[in-house]
C-alpha cells in the first residue's frame, strides 16, 4: 500500500506520524496507582487530519485496560482540534496548540453516555523530541478537582 503525500495542513504536526510503544502510570483520588503498557498509532491518507488509534494493557499482563481514537485536525497555523472517542461512553473535544513538537489540548466539550463515568474536563500535553514522546493527561472527573491522571513515555517503531 502506498503512502499519499502529507497533506499540506498536516506540515506541523507530521511528527505525530507512526507507531508508538511504551509504558506508563496512572493515578487518580478513586483509584489504587497503577503501571500500563501503551500502543499508539497515527496516521494519514493525505487529507487534512491524523487519525489516531491508542490502547493500552496492564504492565505485565495482557489484561486490556483503555482504547480510544479520534483525530487531530489543524485549524489556523498553531491552533488544531481534537475529537477522541472512548467505547466507555466518553467523547471529548479539544481546541489547542502547537509548538513545533509539543501540543497543548483543553477539552472545550465532554460528552458522556448515560451509563458512562462522569467526566467534565480533560487536559492532555503532548512533547515529541525525535523518536520519543512523552505526555501528560490531567482530568476533572468522579466529583474530584481537575488534576494528574496519566503520565507515559513512548519510542516511535515504526
């Protein structure tokens, strides 16, 4: 399968681009900490988004823990979206920036199905310096203040 050429928006965020693996941990007031392993994927197809495909595992296990996608899309020159997608019922959506290989996302909309956990904000910084990545999440979620939720480091493979 041929790769199409990097759509012209995608220039600043092209260094999302492959295949991510590491690990990381969580933690949260509700919630014993714990370690996990993660797979994340991003892509293209020539048009003006990235899609992007994550799950992750307990370290250790093949016990499944989270998935999500969803898209990265620019808007202005320093400024994109992100739409993300939970199968616990959980929609998010960000507006933030970029910054050569760093992203700052606020969520401006959370969305939850009724059955879902109750989540009203989510914060996620992402730090690409070659081939390793770094980011934080932070959530306001459960009835506990806005805060650290997720830590992780991930080395491109491919």
């Amino acid at each position: 399968m041929t790769v199409p050429p990097l759509h012209p928006e995608l220039t600043d965020l092209g260094f999302l681009l492959g295949t991510w693996v590491g690990s990381g941990v969580g933690e949260y007031p509700t919630i014993e900490d714990f370690a996990y392993q993660e797979t994340a994927e991003f892509t293209h197809v020539g048009k003006p988004f990235i899609a992007y495909r994550q799950k992750t595992k307990r370290a250790g296990s093949n016990e499944p823990l989270h998935a999500e996608s969803g898209y990265f899309r620019p808007t202005t020159p320093g400024s994109m979206e992100l739409v993300i997608v939970q199968p616990s019922g959980i929609l998010e959506i960000h507006e933030g920036a970029i910054d050569r290989g760093e992203l700052s996302l606020r969520s401006s909309v959370v969305l939850t199905t009724p059955t879902a956990k109750e989540v009203s904000t989510v914060e996620r910084w992402i730090n690409v310096e070659g081939d390793v990545m770094t980011y934080r999440l932070l959530m306001g979620a459960v009835g506990q203040p806005h805060q650290i939720h997720l830590r992780a480091r991930l080395n491109r493979t491919g």
